[in-house]
C-alpha cells in the first residue's frame, strides 16, 4: 500500500503512459485534451457561434470516454491514492510565494488565493479566469492543440512542430511565473 500513496518511480508512470499512447494509437486515436474539449463544444452548440465546430461529434465520441476516464482517475487518485494534500515545496519558494501573498503555500495544490469560491466572486478572480481561459483558448487553437497533446503525442512521434509548441508553451510558462505573476498578486 505504501507504493500507491507515493509518486510513481518514472519507470512506472512512463511504461504506462507510453502503453496508452500505444492503445491509442492502435485504435487511431490521438491523445490529448483540447480535440475532447473541442467535442464538448460541438454537443454545446458551439457550431451556432463558429464553423470551427460544426463537425459530426459522434464521430468523436470516443473522446466523451477519454473525458470521463481523467475525471474519474482524477477522483480516485485524490481520494484514495493520496496520503496528503501537502506539497514538498523548496522553503526558498514557500518564502516567494508568501511574499506575494499566498498565506499557505504548499499545504494543498489548489492555493485559496487563487481557487476559493470568494476570490471566484471577486472582479479581479472573475478577470484572470477570463483572460486565462481566452488566452488557453487561443494558444491552444493557434498550436493546433495542447500541451499533452504537443508533449506526449507530438514529440514521440518527434513532430517538429510539437517541439515548437512545446518550447512555446515553456517560455510562456516562464514569462507568467517570472514577470506577470508577480504583478497579479
């Protein structure tokens, strides 16, 4: 039992990883999540508003499934796989990141600064999720998919333009943390 409530040694988790992707080859299928995003979209409506969606979902329904599937292992992993919510966080970074207001860092994944439901309610929460989403939204779209797609698809089938995507998506990550980050909090 204590193997489960730890994380799982790389040549556990890759071999499983690299074994589904070898499924979801085999079956045709391309793993990532803004294509299954994409579906949900499509059964919304979103067709009405843009011909970006006007495709035959049922074609995709597979990845109702592969929706599913992370939702519940997400369940089962927080509920029962984890010994503590707590993060091993470096204590130079706990300092950082108290400095810029966040009371608790490291004692649970989702900071309440960010992902309380008051902070939700507030016009400066309601704003970051906004832009965050349009520009998730957008770079997604404009890399013609997204990160798990790009970075375990993409490059281990060793696209150039997943490796482009990739290196965006790090640079940015970058810029967020070092530059606009700070400025939010």
């Amino acid at each position: 039992m204590e193997f489960i409530l730890q994380p799982w040694p790389w040549y556990v988790a890759g071999p499983a990883i690299a074994f589904v992707l070898f499924l979801m080859f085999y079956y045709g299928r391309a793993f990532g999540v803004s294509t299954n995003l994409e579906t949900f979209c499509t059964i919304g409506g979103a067709g009405k508003f843009s011909d970006y969606f006007k495709t035959d979902w049922k074609a995709r329904k597979w990845s109702l499934v592969f929706v599913l599937g992370i939702i519940i292992g997400g369940v089962i992993s927080s509920q029962y796989l984890m010994s503590s919510n707590a993060i091993a966080l470096n204590p130079e970074t706990v300092k950082e990141l108290a400095a810029l207001g966040f009371a608790n860092a490291g004692s649970d994944y989702l900071p309440a600064e960010i992902f309380s439901v008051a902070n939700l309610g507030s016009l400066k929460g309601i704003l970051i999720l906004l832009v965050a989403g349009l520009c998730i939204g957008f770079g997604t779209r404009y890399a013609g998919g997204c990160t798990s797609g790009h970075a375990i698809t993409g490059l281990s089938n060793l696209q150039l333009p997943s490796l482009v995507a990739v290196i965006g998506f790090f640079a940015g990550g970058l810029l967020m943390v070092w530059f606009l980050f700070p400025l939010l909090f």
